[in-house]
C-alpha cells in the first residue's frame, strides 16, 4: 500500500468510487422521502435509491509555495532571541540568555515531577538564569498572561508539555487559559495547536456540507493544496490524540478526494521519550513483592534492589524511586499517583499489589478515577490545619501523604510559609458550611486569629426542594452528589442520640431536605415504601432506583454492617485485567471457576469453557421487533461514531397524534453533540441509501447485515415480519424524531463520560419524568454490570462485565452490585459471534441475520 507523506505531489488519480464521494443529489432526495414519510400515518419510508454523483476531478501539482525567511525576533527580556549572551564572569558563558517555551516546559515538568525541587535547582540543571525563569513561571503557576507564553514561536511545539505539567501542579486554569484561542490581533499566525480531533471535525464538517471549506486556520487541513504544500500529513502524525482518530481522518479524507484510493495516512510518529506510567509502577511493585516472597523463601542471594530493578525490568531507578521506597510504600501522594498515564487501567492491580505488601492504608486515598486532580475540600483542610497544630515540624512531605493533595495544594489552602489562604474560593467549597467551625478552631490553634475572623459567612444554600412536593427523578437526580453530606448526617444522629435533624444540618442546610426524606430521626435508612409518599412522579423505575440508592446510603453509613455474605453464593467475580484498549474487568461466573494466566483470549477461552450457559449463540428475536429494530439502529450509528465507544436507543411510544420519540446517546457528551447534528440532518438517510445499495455481501459482518437490514425494511412492504410496535419506530425515524441527551455528567465535582445507558436513564428522568422500560432499550452491547444493576435488571436479563474504570463506576456500588449478582446467580454472558470468536463487544446475534434482505 502506498501511504501519502505529505511533502508535495500530487495523489495518483481522482477519487471517484461510491466509498470516497457522496452525490449531491442523494441529500435532496433523502430529503424529500423523509418528509413524505413523515406526513403519513405510519411511513412510507424509502421507496428509491441515491443516484450515483459525478467524480470530482483530479487536482493537478503544485510546487512547494517558496517562503521568506523568518525575521530575528526580541523576546521579552530584550535580547536576539536568535543569537547567545555573552553574561559576566565565567559562569556567564555557560548561562542561556534566550528564553524559550522548551526552557519553560522543561522548568514546570521538572517543578510538577517533584515537588522539592526550587527554581535556583532547576534553572542550575537548565544552566539558565534562575530570575528568567522565576519571571514566567513558579510553584505558583504562570506568572505572565497566557498571551505572552502563545507568542513564543516554539509555543505550539510545547503547548501539550506545558498544560499537562500545570495540571499536575494543582494550576488546572492556567492549563485552560493557555489552551483557549489567543487573540492574533493581525499577526496572522497560527498560535492554537491543532490536535487530531480538530482536523477530523473540520473533515468530517466538510463532508457533511458538500465540501464547503471552513474559514480561519482549519482551512488549509480540508483542501487538497493545503496537504501537499504544507506537509500536514507528517505534521498531523505527530500530534498526541493522532493513533485515536487516524481511521476516521483517513476515512473522511478519502472521501474529500484529499487522500486518493490505496493511499494511507502515515503511522504514529514514534515517541523518543516514554514517561513513567501506571504500568511502571506495577511492574515495579510486583518485583518488591517477588523479592520479599523470595527472601521468605530462603532461596538464593537478590541482587541489590536498584540493580534489580534496572536488570529485571529495565527501568530508570531514579525515576522509580522518585515514586516508591524499596518496600513499595508510595513517596507521592494519591492525587499524583492517579494521574499517571494507564491509572485507569491499572489501579485494580495498584491496589491489590500494595495491600499484599501490606500498605492498605495507601490503598483507602487512591481514588478511582484517572487524570484528575484531587479536589481540595473544607474537610481536608481542616485536617490540614489540625496537623500543623499537632505536630508543627512535620515536614511538607509527610504532610503531603498524610492529606494526599499536592504541595502546590498545601500552599494555597493551608496559608503555608505565609502565603494568603483564598477564603472567598473556600467558602464556595460544597462542605464550607459544615466545617467552618472546625477551620475556625484550627486557624485559632495555629495562632492566626486576623484569618479566623475573615472567614464569610457561609452562604444560604436554596433548599433543593421542600420537605414535600419533591419529585422521585428530582431526588434521584441530586442525591447521588449530596451522598456523603447524608452519611455525616446519619452519623451524627446516631453518635448523639436525641439532638433533632435541624441542629445537626444547621451548619450545612442544602442537605437538610435530603437528610430529612431519607433518614428518620435516630439516622436510620428509611424504608423505600416510607420515602414515595413524601415525592411525587413514582413508578416502578424510580421505585427500583430508590431501592439502590438507600442500599448504597447504608453500605456506606455502616459498611460492615451492611456487607453481603457471599462465602455460598453459586457464582463469584474473577478479574480479567487490562488487555488492549479494555480495562479491567470482572466477571460473574460460577464459584469453581479457575483463572487461567494465558493471554486475554485464552482466559476467556478457559473462563467460558467452564460456563458454557453463559455463552450466548444466534437468537431468534421474534417477539422483541422493537429492541430488534433499535440494535440496527445502533449498529449503524456506532460504526458512524466509533469514538462514542458505544450508542444505545430507547424507544418511547407517541403520546398523541405524532410519532414516538428515539433516545439516542453514546457514552461521551462531544460526541453526543455531534451525534445530534447528524440525527438532525440527511444525513442518516444517505448512510441508510449507501447502506441498501452497496456492500460485502459477507454475512458475518455485522455492521453491513444491520444497515442492509435497517435500510429494507423501513419499507413497509418489505418487512417480513410487521408488527404495530416496529412500525412506530420505524415511523419516529422516517419522521427523525429523535432526543440525544447533551447534558455533562458530574460525580464529586469532576466530569465523568458515563455509560450510554445511565444518559439515558438520567436524561428520562430530568426531561421526560420517565423510568427505563428494559423492553424499549437496546444497543450494540449487553448493558456492562453495573449499568444493568442501575438499571435495575433482573437476575436473568443478560448483562456484560463489571466495567473497573470511572466512566462505569461512578455514582455506583459496584461491589455490593457484584456480590448481589454472584448471590442471585446472574452471571456475566459473552457472545458467540458468527465467526466463532467469544467477544463482549456487541450482543447477541439473530438467528435470521443471514437472511438476504429483499
């Protein structure tokens, strides 16, 4: 195959197959037989095919365009940025007096990777000058607006580098303000970095209008002079999102005519430099505990553990060290931990290898999510505070781990080494209320009574709603946020017996009326059939969800108490650990299954060789139109926007006059955005005429039987099997009434990309004031375990695994979900594909796929 490289000449050849081009008139007619279809009382659906275009003509070469050599710029400080300073003295010499962004990128990763290293310390190793360095950036973050930092002419190059490193050092919205589109202010220079999602949307929009060409500095990446002539195609390799969105490009670039046929965008620019990830420290903790295993054992002499740790594995002992002692204790705090590259992935593993080292108490500060900082709260300064009180020469090392927040964290909210405390950002902090005496009486403590008495009042939070008139979906929708304000009321009731709900809540009010529904007044759990005469809007979805919610509120009150027994279940959870782009999994199998340690489709292999109920072959669908109808759906619109990960539909049944409604979502909001302009266009219709008119005929391809399947039968009069129900969703697609849930979901003040189901189910209950109906509901894949337990399935509807990642997790007790499962029998199911493979990544098929569609 040839791969275009992007340094000039022209493409072989116009691209002019079905594949690469989309005729114009096929819009106008999908246009029109949508609008027909929709004006009936059930469709006519589509009744002809897209004719095909005419191919576009090739572009002729075009030599390189010449370019004038660039001027000798000032920077900041005054000096040729393009020549050395000479300085004075013999140290001078040796200085750079040029100030770059690759200084200031080295200085802040330098300052972000270790939190004791100065700038005199860095600017030393940098062999610049410390003041140049101390007047862009410090431990404080950016020092100079973010315009002064895009204006450096290497700033593109560095940008990623930059960011990353202000995040990591607690700084998030100086990483936003340099992310933000500078002003050009007539410099006509390119200042935003162009990352491979950009040039795919600019692509894909290009598509989507007939070509039209954006304006401003996307302009370039959608014609084909602007490949040839700029080296884009090398420049667009070297970008870090370019291995997610390669295919996708080179998809909507073939069909541009940019990238002609047989040509192939060229592969990932290798990396020079690999960074210390998550499954590093995996690596490194499993050869801790080998070596302490080992010497157990009395078996043979260790080699010293850095030489072991640089023969075994291959990795910088520095670096190593720079995270975890010989004995595998952690040296950085649990915000930075989850921060590095695969955490995701590999905190299961982190978390089981460091409680076999026996460092549980590490475990309990990891959190579960990846790349995202701790967020400071009222309560951890407060125990931030008690700690320099108690023990006022404990070093800011320790402090770090006791809290496990950041240096940078610790100077900003602790007021250390007299650096002023931000109290109005404080006060806006959700559990301010609460703990502003306990900040009060520790300010106090530390001798600072000037900050004790500047604290604001705390502000008067609306009461969610009132004691009545709340509705279920209104209390499902912010209880989950509020959670843990619940369990300190529930303890506070029980630890002091007697003391009414208001004088407990009376520092925190916005939980009043939560506390007030779900508690009684000695702080215990309500019954679900005490709750639903307190709300209105109860059905039997909210009933099911409800149910979950005081399940959780009182695993979480009383732990201990509330643990299932799970030593006779019939089934048990096995992990299956990270492999490919999937992350850690577990499955619910039966309790005599043994784990196999081959690769990942042996393990599965091995796992369902021993529950072979749990594999799920072809199906007849008879009976499930709607649900049947709803995976074509979805199938087509998942191999549209893979980056979705997943595309579910639920139908809902018309009310009146008109059609029903389709609630269509992926499992990430950006790409729900765009999912809803394409809903919203013609341009379903196009993909369902392309569908019918062409493709493999190779019945094992799910995605072609699925839209060849979809795009017949929208045809009343060539669906088989008609049935009242099918043909009303048939009809809310003819008529594209569809509902895509664009709302950005928020578990402890961060932002999660949750699962396609849980949109769903959350978007019915804000907008509709609706329950999942699991018989209206389908997608390409089984709903994961814990979807399926918040969805409330029962015990025999098929469910895929336990997702270990943020994205499935949050919001949920998945361990109490998976010991309910192992206890109810209701097992992790995999598909048997046509192809004979085991896969969890689409449901089960139907046993009348294979027939031709007509």
């Amino acid at each position: 195959m040839t791969r275009i490289s992007g340094t000039g000449g022209s493409p072989h050849g116009p691209a002019s197959s079905r594949d690469e081009q989309r005729p114009q008139s096929t819009s106008a007619s999908g246009s029109r037989r949508l609008a027909s279809a929709a004006s009936s009382a059930l469709p006519a659906r589509r009744v002809a095919r897209a004719q095909a275009g005419a191919s576009q003509p090739a572009t002729a070469n075009l030599p390189p365009r010449g370019r004038a050599p660039a001027k000798r710029s000032r920077d900041e400080s005054g000096l040729d940025a393009g020549a050395g300073a000479s300085g004075s003295g013999p140290a001078g010499a040796k200085m750079r007096r040029r100030m770059g962004c690759d200084v200031l990128a080295a200085s802040l990763k330098m300052l972000a990777d270790n939190p004791l290293n100065g700038l005199a310390k860095v600017a030393k190793q940098l062999e610049v000058p410390a003041n140049f360095i101390a007047r862009y950036v410090g431990r404080d973050g950016l020092r100079k607006g973010p315009e002064v930092f895009q204006a450096f002419p290497d700033y593109p190059e560095y940008a990623a580098s930059i960011q990353d490193s202000l995040r990591r050092m607690g700084r998030p919205e100086d990483a936003e303000a340099l992310a933000a589109e500078p002003a050009t202010e007539g410099r006509g220079r390119e200042r935003k970095q162009v990352t491979a999602q950009m040039v795919f949307d600019a692509l894909s929009a290009s598509q989507r209008d007939g070509g039209r060409k954006p304006a401003g500095t996307m302009r370039e990446w959608v014609t084909v002079e602007g490949w040839q002539q700029r080296n884009l195609a090398d420049r667009l390799a070297k970008t870090a999102d370019y291995p997610e969105w390669r295919e996708q490009i080179q998809a909507c670039a073939r069909a541009l005519g940019i990238l002609p046929a047989g040509h192939q965008l060229p592969e990932p620019a290798a990396k020079t430099r690999r960074g210390f990830g998550a499954d590093q420290l995996v690596r490194a903790l499993r050869l801790v505990l080998e070596r302490r295993q080992a010497a157990a054992g009395g078996g043979p002499r260790l080699p010293a553990w850095k030489q072991h740790l640089r023969d075994s594995l291959g990795l910088d002992t520095d670096t190593v060290f720079n995270w975890i002692t010989s004995e595998g204790r952690l040296r950085r705090p649990a915000s930075s931990v989850s921060q590095l590259p695969g955490y995701e992935q590999a905190s299961a593993r982190i978390r089981q290898l460091l409680t076999e080292l026996g460092h549980a108490d590490l475990v309990t500060a990891l959190p579960d999510g990846a790349g995202q900082r701790q967020r400071m709260c009222a309560s951890k300064i407060v125990e931030g505070l008690a700690a320099l009180a108690d023990n006022p020469g404990i070093s800011m090392k320790a402090l770090e781990l006791t809290l496990g927040i950041t240096y940078t964290q610790l100077v900003r909210y602790l007021g250390i080494d007299g650096a002023p405390m931000p109290l109005e950002q404080i006060a806006d902090m959700p559990d301010y209320a609460s703990n502003v005496g306990a900040l009060r009486d520790g300010l106090l403590r530390l001798g600072r009574p000037e900050v004790a008495a500047a604290l604001p009042t705390p502000r008067r939070v609306a009461d969610v709603a009132g004691s009545s008139g709340m509705s279920a979906h209104e209390l499902l929708s912010v209880a989950d946020a509020r959670l843990h304000d619940v369990v300190d009321v529930a303890r506070a009731l029980r630890a002091e017996s007697g003391k009414p709900l208001e004088d407990i809540t009376r520092a925190g009010g916005s939980v009043r009326p939560l506390a007030r529904i779900l508690l009684d007044e000695q702080g215990m759990v309500r019954e679900v059939s005490h709750i639903e005469p307190m709300l209105t809007g109860t059905d039997a979805g909210t009933r099911m969800r409800l149910n979950r919610l005081l399940d959780r509120l009182a695993a979480a009150i009383a732990p201990a108490a509330a643990a299932s027994p799970a030593q006779h279940a019939p089934m048990k959870p096995v992990l299956l650990t990270a492999w490919g782009n999937a992350p850690d999994r577990m499955l619910i199998v039966d309790r005599e299954t043994t784990q196999p340690t081959a690769g990942s489709r042996a393990r599965l292999r091995g796992i369902y060789a021993a529950n072979p109920g749990l594999i799920q072959a072809q199906r007849s669908y008879e009976g499930e139109r709607v649900p049947q109808v709803l995976r074509w759906l979805s199938t087509v619109l998942k191999r549209r926007f893979p980056e979705g990960h997943e595309i579910q539909c639920f139908f809902r049944p018309a009310t009146g006059s008109g059609p029903g409604t389709i609630v269509v979502s992926s499992n990430v909001r950006e790409v729900n955005e765009r999912l809803q302009a394409f809903l919203q266009s013609e341009d379903l219709e196009v993909l369902l005429d392309e569908a019918g008119a062409h493709g493999p005929a190779d019945q094992t391809d799910r995605g072609w039987r699925h839209g060849t399947k979809l795009a017949t039968r929208i045809n009343p009069a060539a669906d088989p099997h008609p049935t009242p129900e099918s043909d009303e969703v048939f009809a809310a697609i003819a008529a594209r009434h569809f509902h895509v849930p664009l709302r950005g979901e928020v578990f402890n003040g961060m932002s999660v990309n949750l699962h396609a189901e849980r949109r769903i189910q959350n978007e019915l209950g804000k907008t509709f004031q609706e329950s999942v109906d699991l018989k209206r509901l389908a997608g390409t894949m089984r709903p994961c375990g814990s979807c399926a337990d918040e969805l409330g399935a029962a015990p025999e509807v098929h469910r895929g695994p336990y997702w270990m990642n943020r994205s499935a997790r949050a919001g949920t007790s998945s361990d109490e979900a998976m010991a309910r499962d192992a206890q109810a029998g209701a097992g992790t199911s995999i598909t048997l594909a046509r192809n004979g493979r085991l896969t969890f990544e689409h449901d089960t098929d139907s046993d009348s796929d294979a027939e031709p569609a007509e």
